[in-house]
C-alpha cells in the first residue's frame, strides 16, 4: 500500500515536472519556433525511449511464450508419465491380487488335503494297529502250537 502511494506521488511530480518545462518554453520569451524545436527533439527523445520501453517488453513476452511453451510441454509430458505410471499401477495391482487368490485358494486347498489325509492315516494307523495286534495274536498261538507239536514229538 505504500510503495503503490510513493508510486502515485512520483507520477504526479513527474507529470508536474513535464508540465512547468512546457509552460518555462513559453513563458522565457524565446521564439516560437525554438520552442516548436525544442517540443519536437523533447517528443522525439521521449518517443525513442517509449520504442525501446515497447521493444524490450515485446522481448520479454517472446521469452515468456517461449518459457510458458516449455512448461506447457513438460506439463504435457509429465501428466503422460503420470498416466502410464497410474496404469502401470493399476495393471501390477491386478495382477498381485490374483496372485495373492491363487496363494490364499493354494493354502485352503493344501489344508483341506492335509486335513483329509491326516483323518485316512488315522483309519490306516488304527488298521495297522489292528493288524498288528492280530499277528501278535497270531504269533503267540503258532509258538504255542509249536511248543506243544515239540513236546508231543518227544
């Protein structure tokens, strides 16, 4: 806010300033024609300045465009990366996903089967138990039939 009411008090002194060497060209009693000279070398000095005041901030938009160009293709390029990485996102999410399925319905399976399985080995350990308590029954009457046949040999 200050420096805009310095900026304001400076115009005004400036445009004050222009205005008294206009009203001194008249007032010295030089003649006419000087101060018709005078005025045009002062138009034309303000009008060289002017031109080159308007060249240079011709410049400065040229290199502006030109830096906004840029910017606007490196936005361009970036949003394109931006997209393929989203994709590329998208595309290894789904594919993990199945696989972490896979895994999880792998998982269920193999307990499902070691569960089957562990229930068929205690059916065939009790089986073999059986078994074997039969031939050690089995066993224990062939050697007392045999100690028996041996002593009625004798």
């Amino acid at each position: 806010m200050e420096t805009e009411l310095k900026l304001l008090k400076e115009r005004e002194v400036d445009q004050k300033n222009k205005a008294s060497g206009y009203e001194t060209l008249l007032a010295d009693g030089i003649p006419l024609n000087e101060h018709f000279l005078a005025l045009k070398n002062k138009y034309n000095n303000e009008e060289d300045s002017v031109k080159k005041t308007v060249e240079s901030m011709k410049e400065e938009n040229k290199r502006e465009l030109k830096t906004n160009t840029q910017l606007s293709q490196k936005i361009g390029v970036q949003c394109n990366d931006k997209i393929k990485r989203q994709n590329d996102y998208i595309h290894a999410k789904k594919r993990y996903e199945i696989e972490i399925a896979d895994q999880e319905l792998r998982i269920y399976n193999n307990t499902h089967i070691k569960d089957i399985l562990e229930k068929e080995k205690e059916v065939l350990t009790r089986k073999v138990h059986d078994i074997k308590m039969v031939n050690a029954v089995d066993d224990r009457e062939i050697k007392q039939a045999k100690t028996f046949n041996k002593k009625d040999d004798i």
